[in-house]
C-alpha cells in the first residue's frame, strides 16, 4: 500500500456569492492565503512576535484534501502563517479531521483534545507552553476568518 504524499489543499476553496470576503473552506488555499493575510497584517502577532519565537507545524490527516500541513513562524518581531511545515520547527501536532473541525468550531477546546490523546504533540513542549499570548493572539485572528469558514 503506497502512502499518498500529503497535500497542502485544494484549488477549490473559495464562494464568491459574498461580497465583502469571500467563504472559504477549512484547510483549503483559500483559508490557509486568508490566514496568511490576516496573520501578516496583525498589529498584535507583531507585538507577540516580538518577546516570542516559535515554530509550530500543523498537520490535519484523514480530511477531504487528504493530509494538509501549514505552520505559524513567530520571532524578530514577525509572524508568518503558511502552507507546509514551519522552518524551523520547535513543535509539530497532528490531529484528524474530525479533531481539528471540532477545536476550530469550539465544539471541542483544544487543552481537552491534548489531554485526551487526539492530538499529538511532538517537539518543545515548554516552548509551547510559553508561547501561550502568541495563541491568543492567534485565536483574535482566526476569529476574522472563523466566521466565513465552511466546515465541509
């Protein structure tokens, strides 16, 4: 059994029917681009980014586009978000589909899904933990693209 190589999402990702920003679905180029933007464009990730640094990849198997991987790069007083893994990177979780869904939607919180093994974590963890305020941060961001998220 070959092993698909992982993907970082679809080409279709994007209703134009809204005119003021387009839906975008979970995970696809159009969310992971809307993400970048909002990430690059945040006053507050560049105040977090500037007491902070890390490299976090996100890995999200068993969806419709197969396995996608983006990261968040923080330090120096930027922060980045993208497809593919982070570079360099101090931590790597990995999750399903269905996990990932639930912690984006807030159905599931996301120290319940650590704690209950259905997401896995390697890499720095007191890193991790220290780098909570580039989280909230991060979270005010998704916000702006949460609500015009399709979860599909």
């Amino acid at each position: 059994m070959s092993e698909r190589p992982p993907t970082t999402a679809s080409t279709e990702d994007t209703d134009d029917t809204d005119d003021t920003a387009p839906t975008v679905r979970y995970l696809s180029l159009g969310w992971i681009a809307a993400l970048t933007d909002a990430v690059a464009t945040s006053e507050r990730m560049a105040e977090v980014a500037a007491d902070h640094r890390i490299g976090v990849t996100q890995v999200v198997t068993d969806g419709p586009e197969d396995t996608v991987v983006y990261h968040l790069q923080v330090g120096d007083g930027a922060a980045s978000f993208g497809a593919g893994p982070a570079d360099p990177e101090d931590v790597r979780m990995v999750q399903d589909w269905d996990t990932a869904v639930a912690v984006a939607t807030g159905q599931m919180n996301a120290q319940e899904a650590f704690i209950g093994g259905r997401v896995k974590l390697a890499g720095d963890q007191q890193l991790l933990l220290a780098s909570q305020p580039v989280f909230g941060a991060l979270d005010a961001v998704f916000g702006s693209v949460r609500e015009r998220t399709e979860y599909v």
